[in-house]
C-alpha cells in the first residue's frame, strides 16, 4: 500500500499526540519484537517506538527492516522514534481513515 503525501502529513499530526509504546534496546530487532509490532498495528494501525541508545543501530536504519517484516508504511523517523502505519484489513475495526 503507497501513501500520499497528504495521507502521510495527516499521519504524522495524529502520531505526534500519541505516546511511544515501544522501546528497542541492545537486542534490536527479534522475531518476538516483530510479532509484537505486528499485533500492536493490527489493534492500533498507528504505532511510535524509540529507539535507545544501546541498541548499535539507527532508527533508519531499523524502520526499513521492521515496515518490511511487520508488512506496514514507516511514516516517518525523527532522531530516535519511529511512526508506522498499517491499514486493518478488516474495514469494520479501522480507527484510522485516510481520505484522498
């Protein structure tokens, strides 16, 4: 799924109220961390995490890899936190719309 830049800009205001909810440390990125991710878009569709500084690795570099395992759009990184964003397939229990 592709976003627009307008779709993008109206999913950056509503992360900017919105608390980190995870945290990757030194151990970076696991399956149990991708499972979780996962399963905390399928309930949110919006999710922020940070990255510490013990993790070794950038929060650039890790959005990629967990957009591509968790399948969801890194909305965006700035310094240590990270947005993404993964529509529900089932239309009934989306929080979010995303006008055109």
């Amino acid at each position: 799924m592709e976003i627009t830049s307008r779709q993008r800009a109206r999913l950056k205001s509503i992360a900017s109220n919105y608390d980190t909810i995870f945290q990757i440390g030194k151990n970076a990125i696991s399956d149990e961390l991708i499972k979780q991710l996962s399963d905390a878009l399928e309930a949110r569709e919006l999710i922020k995490i940070r990255v510490l500084e013990n993790c070794g690795y950038s929060a650039k570099e890790l959005a990629g890899e967990i957009g591509e395992r968790t399948n969801s759009i890194v909305v965006q990184v700035i310094g240590t936190k990270i947005v993404l964003y993964r529509q529900n397939k089932d239309a009934k229990k989306r929080k979010i719309e995303l006008d055109d």
